[in-house]
C-alpha cells in the first residue's frame, strides 16, 4: 500500500512536513504504568508553562489555527488536535489511558506542542492519502460510527481512496472510527506534523524518534521512521 501527500498540500504549504512513524505486529493490549505517568508528567508541565496560558497565541498551535481558517474551519469550534489537547489538559482535566499507543501520541503532543496521531492499516484498501476533499468523501466520527458527515470541497483531509474513507477531517482535526486504534491494532502508521516556520528540523525530527523509541520498548515490533515532503511526497509498504 501507499502512503502520500498531494502535490498541492506542499503547495499551499511549502513549510508542511510530516514524520511517519510505520510500526508492524506491534502489541497494544494491556496498561502501562510508566506510560501512563509520562503522561501525568507532560500534562503538569502544559499547565505550568506560562507560554501556554493564551496557548492560541502559541505559535505552534497559532499556526494550525490559521491553516483551519484556510480551509472554511473555524477554529473555535473545529479545534486543530493540539488546540484541543492544551485546552482540555490546561483545564485541569487528566487525559484518559486509552491505549498504549494512543497515550505514546499524547505523550509526545503535549511535549513537543504538535498534532501527533496514528490510523490503523489493516482497513485500508486504496492509497492512504492527505489532500483535498472532493466532496464525496464520507466520514465517520470517532466514537459515533452510526453518524455520517460529507467534508467539504477542497478541506484538507487523510483518506483512502479504495473507499473514499475518511480517517482525519481538517488535516489534523478529528479521527474517524473506521481507523482507530485498539488493543487489537497490530500495523498502524503514526503521523507527526510540524510547520518548520515554527518547529525547528531537528526538534521534529526527535519528536518522530521519540515515538518510535516508545512504540518499540512499549508495544514491540517492527518500527521505521519516514519523513515525507515535497522531494519524497510518498512511501510504499508491504505487511
């Protein structure tokens, strides 16, 4: 299978570059104290961080809530993923242990301030790719499968183009259910972006080989890291 961005996302913005963290027969069942209390770690640091008082104005999540507004979001009510982690987090609220995997990208959003997710590969039938919505896509929210919503033309979002599924809204709004992580995933691909305006090269790049360090003493496995961008805008897998 193939995992690409489009031409016109680089385009559009020549500062976008995306970490892919591949990680293969990965075990993801069970809680993991110390993960767990790496999170509480990051949590209580967000909360004392002075930058992150006004945190829209943090040029980290600034920066994504300008990209919203390009694509017709508001960002207000269509938090950018980091956004909405800070806010909750900055709120006084624990993030819950869902999975190990899910708390690793917690972990590493809320250190590094950048939207850290992942998808589930067993689903996909197609080309896995970040793009523009024709407007024939169909999404699925997280938690509420029973529910279906049409993204507009031209937002940007991730999606199979075997089903025209998709798994991301608003580049890094909202998950779908279709591709969510479980203690049964064994193969997922986990996204880490950054603006490189804003986010310098080599603290991205530690951020990706962080997760993949975590990933691999945490859930086993075989893991690779890829760095996708307007010189290599693809990657091509086997599992």
């Amino acid at each position: 299978m193939r995992i690409e961005i489009a031409k016109e996302v680089f385009e559009s913005y020549p500062n976008y570059r995306r970490y892919v963290v591949l990680a293969k027969g990965v075990d993801n069942s069970g809680r993991d104290e110390e993960l767990e209390g790496m999170l509480r770690e990051k949590e209580q640091a967000v909360r004392s961080c002075e930058d992150l008082s006004n945190y829209k104005e943090h040029p980290r999540i600034l920066v994504w809530r300008k990209v919203f507004e390009d694509m017709n979001l508001n960002p207000n009510r269509f938090p950018p993923s980091i956004a909405n982690l800070v806010k909750r987090v900055r709120s006084g609220k624990d993030l819950p242990f869902v999975n190990k995997l899910v708390c690793i990208f917690n972990i590493v959003s809320l250190k590094y301030i950048v939207p850290c997710g992942g998808d589930d590969l067993s689903v996909v039938r197609g080309t896995l790719l970040l793009g523009q919505a024709a407007g024939d896509e169909t999404y699925n929210p997280l938690g509420k499968p029973q529910e279906t919503e049409t993204p507009a033309p031209g937002e940007i979002i991730l999606y199979d183009t075997g089903t025209k599924d998709v798994f991301c809204r608003g580049w890094c709004w909202k998950n779908g259910d279709s591709s969510k992580i479980t203690p049964e995933t064994k193969v997922v691909a986990i996204n880490i972006d950054a603006m490189m305006d804003v986010v310098p090269q080599e603290e991205h790049r530690r951020a990706a080989f962080e997760v993949a360090k975590l990933v691999k003493s945490k859930c086993g496995g075989e893991v690779d890291v890829w760095l996708l961008s307007p010189e290599k805008r693809w990657l091509d897998i086997e599992f």
